[in-house]
C-alpha cells in the first residue's frame, strides 16, 4: 500500500512539475538603456548585505518574543515588545530591497539577499539579558549602516560619491537606530534598578509595564 502512495505521489508531483513548465513563459528582451543606474559595486554589495542583516535582527527578535511567551518563562510584556522589533526589522529590510529596486540594481540573484537567517541565541535568562542582547544587536545594525555612509561617501577606486543614498541612510535609518539605542539603554538601567530593589518582583512589574505600554 506504501508502495502504490509513493508511486502516486511522485506521478502527481510530475503532472505538477509539468503543468508548472507549460505555464511559464519568457517575454522578449527589452533593451533598457543603463546610463540612469549609477550605483558603484561596493555600494550595491553593502546594501545587498544589509537585507541579510536586517532579516537576522528580525528572526532574533523573533526567538525573543516566542522565548518570553513561553508558559514557564511568561512574560508577555517582554514578547510584545521583542515582536514588535521583529517587525520593525523586517520592515528595514524591506526598506533597502525598495531602495535597491529604486535604482535599478536588484535585477537578478534576488533570491540571495535572503539565505535563511537564523537568530543569534534562542534562550535568555532573564529580561535584562535579552535587554542587554538587543542593544548589542542594534549596536551591529547601526555600526553596519554607517559602513554603507561611510563606503558610500567615498568610494574607493571609485569616481561617483553616492550622495541621495547617504542622505537617505542618514536621515531615515540612523535617527532610528539611535533612538532605539537609548531607549534600550534606558530599559536596562530601569529593570537593573528595579531587580536590585524588588528582585525577581521588579521584572515582573516592568513586564507589566511594557504590556501596558507604559513609559519605563
């Protein structure tokens, strides 16, 4: 009986496959004149990566929330705010995929700008720890996007300096990217505080702040 489902399944995974190739089909080549992409190789190499790296923040923040809605660690606070991160994250990378298409560089290999990003950890002992693993994580993210400014602005063995994509890095990821670095920042200092008065009660009373949306 096994035998005949195998059989079965591989002829309708074949009429699949064949049904699939039937109903693809090629367009003409259009040639489109190339002199309006001006993006430099390392520049575009740098933002290609960014999208790995965005993804890799967002599955992390992904293990924290799903870490801290389990039932023994129940911190639904900590999950809603880590979840939302995640969110955030992808909406980054999702950023720099538009940009990239904006200027005509993400023609081909678009599969590789997502290579299965795994989280950086997938368990933390406690609320400030994960605090203190977020802020790291978005230390790397922002000291990454000032790389692409930094390459971008200047690049070398190049002539061109990409000045509308270092604005647009500038003014629309880093001021994020610092906000939610002191504001992490501060996060850590007020649970630290609170764990070292109330003890074990201080994160329970701060998680119940964060799923309140309380300023802490």
């Amino acid at each position: 009986m096994k035998v005949i489902q195998g059989i079965l399944l591989l002829v309708a995974i074949g009429i699949t496959n064949g049904a699939e190739a039937k109903l693809q089909c090629k367009g003409p080549h259009v040639n489109v004149p190339k002199d309006w992409i001006t993006m430099v190789p390392p520049c575009i190499q740098k933002m290609r990566d960014q999208v790995e790296i965005e993804l890799r923040a967002a599955v992390t923040y992904l293990a924290m929330g799903a870490h801290f809605s389990r039932d023994v660690v129940n911190r639904p606070g900590f999950a809603k705010m880590f979840f939302e991160h995640a969110n955030e994250e992808r909406e980054h990378a999702m950023k720099v995929i538009a940009y990239l298409l904006m200027r005509g560089e993400l023609t081909s290999d678009v599969a590789k700008l997502i290579r299965n990003p795994m989280p950086l950890k997938e368990h933390w002992e406690s609320g400030v720890a994960a605090l203190k693993d977020a802020l790291k994580l978005e230390t790397e993210v922002t000291n990454r996007i000032r790389s692409i400014i930094m390459e971008c602005e200047t690049p070398q063995g190049e002539t061109f300096n990409d000045y509308h994509l270092v604005d647009y890095l500038t003014g629309d990821f880093l001021e994020e990217q610092y906000k939610g670095q002191r504001d992490l920042a501060g996060k850590i200092s007020t649970l630290d505080k609170m764990m070292e008065s109330h003890g074990a009660l201080g994160e329970f009373l701060f998680d119940k702040k964060l799923l309140k949306g309380q300023p802490v």
